[in-house]
C-alpha cells in the first residue's frame, strides 16, 4: 500500500480528457463512472458481477455505513473492501450531503453537524474531523473533505457562507486526514452557479492542496442547462494534472456532456435504483420493461449488447419477472444498466484518445433521438 | 429430442438406489433434489448460478405459469427452456395441488376444478386434459398427471374416493398426453397414510403405465414420522426400474430419510425460500442470520463450504445485508442453501454407489446433533 496515487493523463480532446488514476488497489481508468455500493454492497448485484461490467472503482456512502453496521464494526471486520469482498478501488463520500437529506434533527454549527439516524433514532456528530476517522476506519482509498452542500433555491449570499464554511471545513478535512500514502483525499468546489464563487472556492482548495477536486453542489435538482453552464467554466479553475470528479451525475446524456466539459469521474445511484424499478437505459434512451408492449416480444433490450440481460432473455421474459415481482428483474436490469454506463465510458475514453469525440457525441445522439426499437 | 427417456439403475444399499434418469436435455443423476422455478425463475438466482451448484433439473408450476405470463405466450416464445434461458431438463407439476391451495372459488367436479385466478380473478378450468396442453406448450420434459391432492386430515373414506378420482384422472392424463418421444409422464400415487390405498392406486398406475411414478399426497403437513411411515412400504409396491418421486420435499433430514428408503428425486422451495428470509441450511443444521450474535463475526457461514456466500463473506456481513433489507442477502443465502442441498445430493449419491450409506447418515446426524459453531 505504499505506491503513490497518481493521476497520469494520457490525451484530451477540446476540454476532454482521458488518463488513468492509479492507485495500490488498481488503476482507475478515465472518464470513470463509479457504481454506488450505499450500505456495502451495489444493490440487486454481485460484487464480481459490477467488475465484469468494466467498473474499476466503487462508491461507498459514510453515513449509511456509520449508522449501520458501523464504521468500528467494519475495521474490527478487516475494512470495507474485505467486508464487501471487492479488492479494488473505494471512494467514500463524506457523509455531508446525505446527512443533510436522510438525517433527522440534524444541527448545523462551525464544528459540524449533529443528527439521529434515520434508522433507529441515535444521536451522532459528523464533522471534518469525524468523517476523516470514519473513511479512515472504512479504509477508503479515496477520502472525501466533510463539506456542507446548501439546499436549492439558496440566495447568492446564503451560497457565499456555505460554501466559506465548507472551506474552512477543508482545511480541518486536510489536517486531520494527515498523511497516508496510497491513499488520496479530495477537497470539494461549492459555489453554486455564480463563477466568482466557485473560483473563489477551487482557489481556497487549490492553496490546501488535494490528490483530486469535484465539483459539489450540481446534481442537485438544478437542471441540466444549469449543470452544463457551470461545467463551461468551473472545470477549468482546477488544476490539470489532477483528477476532477462530479458528484452524483448522472443520466447519460449529462454523463456525456460533463465529459465533453473536462470531467474525469462520475458516480450516480441511476443505473442501479433504476434496474429495480424496471427502467433499462440503452443507447437508445430509457426503456420501461412493464410497458404491456414488451408482454411478447422475443427481442432483447439491445441486440447489440453483450450484458447476461440481453444474451439470454427476452424483452418479454423481462417484463414478466418485473410484473411478477421477481428479484431476478432487477438482478437482470441492474446488470444491464451497469454495463451500458460502462460501455458509454469506454467508448468516451476510446473517442478521447483517439480524437473524434465529436463524432461520438453527434452518434450517441442520434441513436438516442431514433427512440427504443419499433415494436412488432 | 428423439433420444428416449429412461433410467438406469447403477447401485442400491438398503433400499436406497443411486442411478441416472437419462433425457435429450441431459441427464439427471440420482438421487436428485430440483430447485423449484415457480414463476419461471428460481427466486434470486440467475439459471446458470443454479447450474453451478450442480442441479440438473428445475421444477416449473403449471398453476402458476398458466396465470402469469400464461402458456400459450410461453409456447411462442419459444418454449419454457427458452424463455427462462435454461437448456437442461424441466419437470412442471400438473397445478392439482396449487389449485387447491392458492386458487378462489374452486370447484371440482368429475371433469376437473374451475378456479379464479389468485392474481387477477379470471376463470380457468384445470383438467387432465388441459393441464397436458398446458405442459406440453411450456415444453416440459417431464410432465406431471393431474391429480387430487385431498386436504388433511380426511377421513380414509375420502381419502379412498379423492385417489380414486386421482386414478381416472391419471388414465384421462395418459390418453392426453398421447406418444411424446423425448418427454416423460408420471404418474402420481395418492392413498394417504393407509397401506391399502397406497397399493390400489399404485396398482392402477403401473396398469396405465408410466415412465415414472412420484408418492403423493405427503409433506402436506403430516410429520416427518408419518411421512417416513409411508415411505417405509409404498416405494415397494412401485416398479424398480422407473424413477420414484416424492413431491414437495423437504428438510435435509427429510431428504436423508427418504433417499434411504427408496426415493430418487424429490423437490422443495426451502432452499429459496429460507435463503430470502434470513435463514441457511448448513451441515450443522440450520443457521438464523439475523440474529445478533453473527454481527461481529468474521467467520463464513461454514468453513468448508466453497459456494460464493462461504468463500467471499463473513457471518457478519451477510447478517448486515439481512438487517438492512439489502437483495444480495437473498441471493448469497439462497445460493448457499442450494449449494448445500446439492452437496447433500452428490454425497448421498456417493455413498449408495460405495455401499456405505449407513455410515453417510450416522456422520450426517452426528454432525447436525453439535449444532452450529460456538460463538466467537
């Protein structure tokens, strides 16, 4: 666990970039989009099976894990790759944001934040301080600072002291986190969507100095125009030879247009929440397998793809398992969508490096704008 | 599918037998324990997971797959094999028992049972005649009679009159399902826990002539000593050189005792469904996941099981995933019980080909009378 985390990039295409992140538990090939493992385990699949789909690194949330089974618990238990059996890269979250949209009671002050659990009542503390030991505990190979992300709609001053709080919180994220070789913490831009602050913010960050930056505080019910608008300049306050992730992103087509803006990581609970929910996501646009039109059509999802969903199975056995209830839906859909998000990274990175991401982009939505296929 | 179906017997102890019921699907090794894919899925499995734990047949329900997605749909998809992407043999029940236990207003008469449909209160009709259509359009490759399976406790009187009726509906079953080459019929003895009864409907059956013979009408909540008092004589007045199938069994104790007394295969949901509820089958009995002295530890459910639940977690991670309602807690748990059931399987089936099944059973108690491991 020695090796350095790095960031080596290896070309860009307009503002674009693809490179590698290596790490001592495997590189990190980019642009990435991370699966979500929220309580230790990628929802309606095995770990094994989110591998063979192409992701080199998961997503694990600190305040579900906190609450339940707890940070102590999983130490003891030898960490959270062991205990979730997944080798490979871990980012964790800081637990910030999600305490503020799941937490009851929850308290606000210069030291953090104190709350109950949503799960059975308890009263905790997470602060810069706090979240730094717990990511600790969990053995997270990429650590997120503990920061405050406002609720939208906020006024331009309300954004101006949050995110000033959030960078003084970076500070005691960096102090406390200390220095641990083969791990990596990244600091977080807030801002919201007015360019001074957020040049404000990557400048705070910047003179801290972290292994990576994201771009907090988008994805947050702000729309996409508004996203992309901040993606037109913010990615390029950061520094270039170091890892830039937006959290939380998202559909594919905003997937795509972060990348075209510079954006080298991505996580979203979408592919996953929406396996389980019977919605497939193909490269042509979103498919609703309950739709009564999927009731006899011995086609697959996408003929063209290789995931266990669409080489073995029908669109009309998929939409009888999901009308049945079957766990095997969204086993079958989530393994699908997972791998669809991959393949779309894949050919991003390919396009990327070969310099015709233009092209890329112009097909992927033309595919999309054709609609699913016609039905029979 | 030309190929005949039949059976060879390779070695017997006691009453016990191992052998091979050969198909052009495949072969299926005896004694056999076959997973139950009521809806055209064994419940958390992917078909070629349930592979891997060495089953070489799965059960279909007729009640259920007539309902939702129906047969008729299943037959131009292609069939059941297909639609449920597994290649290797099927046996489907003739829905007789389901009908009686699930359905609405049912009504038997001497032509069979008209019922409403539990899902969405159609009126379907269940015959010898319809349920032979109804598994020959799903495929099946061994094909159940319809018969009548009398609720308990019942008088001999209508215990006699209900095997009785079960006796036409096999004659009606056989006309029905006229000369398949490749498919097999059984025939279902019924007669309850009278020794005479047992004998007639046997009789009647080998008078039809089957391709193999299941022992109805136990594991219906009679106990495990009357069930075994049973099977101490009926598979006796069967023909040796067809397979015996005891239906809707059971605990690994039940499959012990019915192996030893002649059964060849035999079916359960347990497996599956124990694995969604929280609960394992282990060589030392049965184990309870969520209870809280698993939480912290690290050991697997059982050391020397090598199934993906054994190998890639702890004890304390599969009770979190239970506590916190997450799906892969069904899908390892189920994967384990159905590794262990076949495990039990292939050893039961060792030992009655190296004469030492006496020996099998004593180490199989002696093992489950220590109880599970000790807490840490």
């Amino acid at each position: 666990m020695s090796e350095r985390f790095h960031f080596t990039l290896h070309a860009t295409d307009g503002r674009a970039r693809t490179g590698t992140i290596h790490t001592p538990r495997g590189d990190i090939r980019t642009p990435a989009f991370m699966p979500v493992g929220t309580a230790a385990t990628v929802k309606a699949m095995l770990p094994e099976s989110v591998r063979t789909t192409g992701a080199d690194i998961l997503l694990g949330n600190t305040y579900h894990l906190m609450l339940r089974p707890g940070a102590e618990r999983i130490a003891r238990l030898g960490g959270l790759h062991r205990f979730m059996n997944w080798d490979r890269p871990i980012l964790t979250d800081s637990g910030g944001f999600q305490v503020m949209s799941l937490a009851a009671l929850r308290k606000l002050t210069e030291d953090g934040v104190t709350f109950s659990s949503h799960i059975d009542g308890s009263r905790h503390l997470l602060s810069p301080e706090t979240s730094m030991e717990i990511q600790r505990l969990l053995g997270s190979d990429i650590v997120m600072c503990f920061d405050e992300c406002p609720a939208l709609p906020a006024t331009e001053e309300a954004v101006a002291q949050s995110m000033r709080l959030s960078m003084r919180w970076a500070q005691r994220s960096r102090d406390a986190f200390g220095d641990r070789p083969g791990h990596a913490l990244f600091g977080i831009m807030q801002g919201g969507v007015t360019p001074e602050l957020r040049e404000e913010s990557a400048e705070a960050l910047k003179a801290i100095g972290f292994d990576g930056y994201a771009i907090g505080g988008l994805a947050v019910g702000e729309g996409q125009a508004a996203m992309f608008g901040v993606l037109d300049y913010a990615p390029g306050f950061l520094p270039v030879d170091k890892p830039r992730y937006l959290m939380g992103v998202g559909k594919p087509d905003d997937i795509v247009g972060a990348v075209q803006r510079g954006v080298d990581m991505m996580d979203c609970v979408l592919p996953s929440r929406s396996g389980r929910t019977g919605q497939a996501w193909t490269r042509r646009g979103p498919v609703a397998i309950k739709n009564a039109r999927h009731a006899d059509d011995p086609r697959p999802l996408d003929a063209d793809c290789t995931c266990p969903a669409c080489t073995g199975y029908s669109r009309a056995y998929l939409h009888h398992v999901f009308r049945a209830g079957e766990m095997i839906s969204g086993m079958l859909l989530t393994w699908h969508n997972l791998h669809y998000f991959q393949e779309l990274m894949a050919g991003l990175r390919a396009a990327i490096a070969q310099g015709r991401l233009d092209d890329f982009v112009a097909d992927f939505h033309a595919l999309r704008a054709q609609g699913d296929i016609e039905p029979l």
